[in-house]
C-alpha cells in the first residue's frame, strides 16, 4: 500500500460530515475549506500538489506544475495535509460544503481510478493523487455543462467526495447505457465511456424545462448519480431571491431577517 490506511466514520444525514482516525504519524488531505474540528496533536500543513507526496517530479518546478493542475480546475492553489504526531489515535473531521451525501471510496477496489467533477472531491488519505482528467471528445468538454475538465483520483487508498441531495450508484454491464442530466453525474470508474448529446427535438429542448445536451454513460463500470447538483439548487435560490426593484413587500420577511443580523 502505498497510501495511509485510514478509518473514519460519517456522521449527520443531509449535512453530513466525516471523521477520520489517524494512527501516529498518518496523514489525511483535504481540500482548502473543508476542515471542521481536530484533536490535539495533529499537525497541519499547507502543501502544493496533489497530495501524493510525489508532487509530479523533484524539486520546485515539479510542485509548481502539480500544484497548476488543480488551479485549472477551478481548486486552490493549496491542499492541507494534518498528521497525527502524538502517541495514540487522533481524529480530525471534515464537512460538506452543501446540502448532499459524503462518499467513501476505496481506490483499491475500483480500478486505483476514479473520475468525478470538478468540486466533488473532499479528503483522502495521503498518498491518493488528485489531479485533471481531459475529455477526450471535444463536444463533451463544451456542452458537459460541468466544464471542460473533470478530476481524477489515483491511488490504492480511501477517498472522500461530496455531492448534492441524495446519492444512487448504478453499475452498467459492457455496452449498457445510461443517459443523465450533466450536473447530476457525480463520479464514474475509469472503464465507463463519456459523451454529450443533444435532446432531440427542438420543441422539447425549448419548452420541457431541460437543458439542450444530456450525458450518455456507456458500461462497463460503476456510475454516482446525484439528485440535487448545486448549480440547480443555487439557481433556484437566485430566482427565489427579491430582486433590486421589485415591490414593496416583495421578500419582506427576508430582508427583515437581513435587517436583523445587522442592527437596522
């Protein structure tokens, strides 16, 4: 094994969080912004990569190039890594960022590789890589509607990743398909083919409310679904919110709340 084998337990529902036991000296990696809480004794670092330990070659300009990959994701710069330096096992968690589900995967048992969007990924023990996956059909990186690029988990070792509302996992045989809005695909195993098609029929891209192109899932491998992509979530919220004018009344009990919180 090449990564820390780590344990962990999740906690909560639908705003979950995961908390993982660290032995002396393992280590974990998290993505900026998803630290909840740790015991004493667990160091935290701030390093460039993608959480190998490798970084992509020696040296400053390997780190540089490694820690670029997860800039052109859309990810920060930076990933932080805490160990356990005390004596016994140690615990330290993290939370979702929205609403949805956190999903243990073991890299050694599908494959050492895992694709899913771009912000799904969440923790993993070090060792794991996290880096960018290109489509390889050019159609499918313009009209995925999640972006160009995608991540990519390597490694023998546990992943963590989020997703919206709640989560189905669908295995497709060798040449089975499975057609999915492109914000709801949360993760595929490497062996599953991806492509963008278009919604045939113009009256139906135009008046049945969907977007224009959906994701075709060829088998073989596993595939995660999620039923509540932020996008959507947050577009609702946008429509929902008072708008700069609107009437008098409209959103009123919001902007009490608002008004509230900050003295007026």
């Amino acid at each position: 094994m090449n990564n820390h084998d780590i344990d962990y337990k999740i906690y909560g529902d639908d705003m979950q969080f995961v908390e993982v036991e660290l032995d002396p000296q393992e280590t974990v990696i998290a993505e900026a912004g998803s630290f909840m809480m740790m015991e004493e004794d667990i160091h935290m670092e701030t390093i460039f990569g993608d959480g190998s330990g490798n970084s992509g070659g020696s040296g400053l300009m390997g780190k540089l190039f490694s820690a670029g990959k997860r800039v052109i994701t859309g990810e920060s710069l930076f990933m932080t890594a805490f160990t356990n330096q005390g004596q016994g096992k140690k615990h330290v968690s993290f939370a979702s960022p929205y609403p949805g589900k956190i999903i243990p995967m073991d890299l050694s048992e599908l494959g050492g590789k895992i694709i899913c969007q771009k912000d799904a990924f969440l923790a993993a023990a070090k060792g794991v890589s996290v880096g960018i996956e290109f489509q390889r059909k050019i159609g499918a990186g313009f009209f995925g509607g999640e972006g160009f690029i995608m991540q990519k988990l390597e490694g023998d070792g546990l992943a963590f990743v989020h997703a919206g509302g709640t989560i189905t996992k669908k295995e497709l045989l060798p040449g089975q398909t499975l057609r999915v809005d492109t914000g709801c695909l949360v993760a595929m195993t490497s062996g599953v083919d991806y492509n963008i098609e278009m919604v045939k029929g113009v009256k139906t891209a135009l008046f049945g409310g969907e977007g224009l192109f959906f994701a075709t899932l060829r088998g073989p491998g596993s595939v995660w679904i999620q039923s509540l992509p932020f996008s959507r979530l947050a577009s609702r919220v946008f429509a929902a919110a008072p708008h700069r004018g609107g009437g008098k009344d409209e959103g009123s009990i919001a902007r009490g709340i608002f008004d509230m919180f900050n003295g007026d």
